[in-house]
C-alpha cells in the first residue's frame, strides 16, 4: 500500500502538481516556519560548477544562444533588479542585453536581485523560467519569503487574494525556492577589469573586490555571516548613533513596536542608545565589497561609492534594469504597464 502511495506521489511530482511533501513542506509542518536554504550566503563560481541544468525556453533567440558552452561570452555577467512578476519585461531586457552589449550570445551567468514575485501579473512565470534557465540565479528577497509562507502553509497569507498564485507552484518550484540564498558573491577573479564606464561614475568603487548581491542591503562593519535575514531582505536605511555603530530599524506586525538592531563589533542586539541621523544604508556602506542589490523602488537607481541600487519600479510602471559586469553598461525597459497603483508603494508592505 506504501509503495503505491510512494508511485502516486512520484507521479504527481512529475506532472508538477503540489503533493506538499517536499523537505520544505516538511520543515514548515513541524516548525511553522519557512527553512533556512541549504546555503545562505553562495559564491557565483561555485554555483556555476554545480549547475546541472540545461535550456528549457522557447523563445527563438533564446534557443539560438543555448548551444555550446563555448558560444558564452567569457565575462559578462548580467545583474538584475526587482523584477515582480514582470515575466515579459524580463526576458526583454535579457535580450536586449545580450543583442546590443554581449554579441547576441548567453552571459556568463545571470543573477537576479531577488523578488521575482507578487505585484505583476506573471509571478509563477517568472520563478519557473529562472528555476530552468541554465547559469540563471537569484538571492531570496522578502516578497519570496512572504509567496513561500503562502505556498508552505501559511493560512492568513493564504486568505489573501494576493498569494493565489502560489497554488499554482508545483514541489519543484517551491524546493527551488527555499534554497535560493540570501547574498551571491561574485568573486573579483570572475570580474576582470572595469571599462571607462567607470570613469563616468557607474561602479565608481575599486575593482579590487568581490561584488555582492543582495535583496536589500547590509548593515555596515557587519560581517557578511552575521548580517540578519531581516536585514538582508528589507533593510533599506540606517541610523549612526555618537559611538559611530549604526542600526537598522525593521518593521514589525505594528508600528509601533519597531524593533532596533544596533550593530557595534559585528553584534546584533537591543539598543536604547541616541540615535543622531538617518540615510540610506547604501551612502553609510564603505565596502570593502561592492554590493548590488534592489527593494528600494522609491529611491530607484541608486549609484553609491560602493553599492548599486537596481529597482527602478518596474511593477509600477517604470522601468527594469539591470548592469553588465565587468564593464559597467547599464540596461534598461520601460514597463509594459502599471501593474500596482503608485500609492501602494508602502515600504513596509509584504
């Protein structure tokens, strides 16, 4: 009778419906909450190496790019912002990336800035042709985590008109999902030298680093294996006290019960410390790695001494972009439309 099941199940994992047995289903039954991915913070070279995956996509120029290897340019790696369910929008700028900066050829690898999903209208679109694209990758951001609590169980999120689409990821998608990390490090090796872009104030950092990509940013003088999931996927200003440690402040499920996070010394802790000003996190970053990452559609592109801000509000009718490394080119779609109302551009919201 097992073993039947054990067929039923196998079939369905097949045909890409949800058995909700996966090791993350799992893991959310007995702890009510979504797993840690199996890597948290990864290195691009290394994610190279064990990418086992082969072109699956249907579109023309896609399928003329997919051939040999050895058709890759042997550098170019094309970062991408918040992309939120903008499907055709992202394939856009991807071939357009390809066609004017890379000799219509694939990238090296393509690295997305995280929250592929929620707000547009094509989010289980865009997880699954990033989940089957070769050298295709993405961090986890917050609205990731929000569709996985959804998909895994999560029965107030799962009321929400919002995540409906999430009944339609299969086991594949959310096993992906679960173990996309929360940073990609882009080895300096992998990089190369920058071209004069850089002279006109794009990357204007050293090139002598590793480039990070992050969903919203990192708090400064903090270790990259201390920083905190919260910090990491909504993080998006600081605050410098007398001491010169800065905290993060991250919404909660009320306002008013704002939780600090002051970092001195690479810790975390409860602050009650005079908090002197306030400014994107971006401005207080001074490296030593450059850093890309998104989530800040308010602020938009965003061209700090060491970090990169990506989102330009593709989801409320503006524009995705992305940046080529190593030469610093970036590229750019409008929206097709708007998909979310501007005043629902709440920073908090999830």
């Amino acid at each position: 009778e097992n073993v039947g099941l054990e067929d039923d199940v196998a079939r369905l994992c097949l045909n890409g419906v949800r058995t909700y047995s996966t090791d993350a289903d799992v893991f959310y039954e007995a702890n009510q909450q979504i797993p840690l991915p199996r890597i948290m913070h990864d290195s691009l070279d290394d994610m190279i190496q064990r990418d086992q995956r082969s072109h699956t996509n249907e579109d023309p120029n896609e399928a003329t790019m997919e051939a040999e290897e050895e058709g890759r340019h042997p550098e170019r790696i094309l970062v991408i912002g918040d992309v939120h369910g903008c499907y055709s929008e992202m394939k856009s700028l991807v071939h357009k990336a390809s066609i004017e900066y890379n000799g219509n050829k694939p990238f090296t690898a393509v690295v997305l800035v995280g929250d592929l999903c929620n707000k547009g209208p094509y989010s289980e679109e865009v997880i699954r042709h990033v989940r089957n694209q070769r050298h295709w990758f993405s961090v986890r951001g917050n609205h990731d985590n929000a569709a996985l609590q959804a998909a895994l169980g999560d029965e107030k999120r799962r009321t929400q008109e919002k995540y409906k689409w999430t009944f339609k990821l299969s086991d594949d998608d959310i096993e992906w999902l679960s173990n996309l990390p929360y940073t990609i490090t882009i080895p300096k090796k992998m990089l190369g030298c920058f071209n004069s872009k850089r002279e006109e104030g794009i990357f204007p950092a050293s090139i002598d680093t590793d480039v990070v990509v992050v969903h919203a940013g990192l708090i400064p003088n903090v270790p990259l294996n201390e920083q905190s999931i919260p910090t990491m996927t909504t993080i998006r200003k600081v605050t410098m006290n007398d001491d010169g440690s800065y905290e993060y402040q991250h919404h909660g499920a009320s306002s008013k019960s704002m939780k600090m996070e002051k970092t001195t010394n690479a810790r975390t802790q409860t602050s009650n410390t005079h908090v002197q000003r306030s400014y994107p996190w971006a401005k207080a970053w001074n490296g030593p790695q450059q850093v890309i990452f998104g989530h800040d559609a308010k602020r938009g592109y965003q061209n700090e001494a060491f970090a990169l801000g990506l989102d330009e509000g593709c989801c409320y009718g503006k524009k995705l972009t992305g940046i080529i490394l190593p030469d610093g080119e970036l590229v750019s779609v409008n929206a097709e439309k708007d998909i979310v109302l501007s005043n629902e551009m709440d920073e908090n919201q999830v």
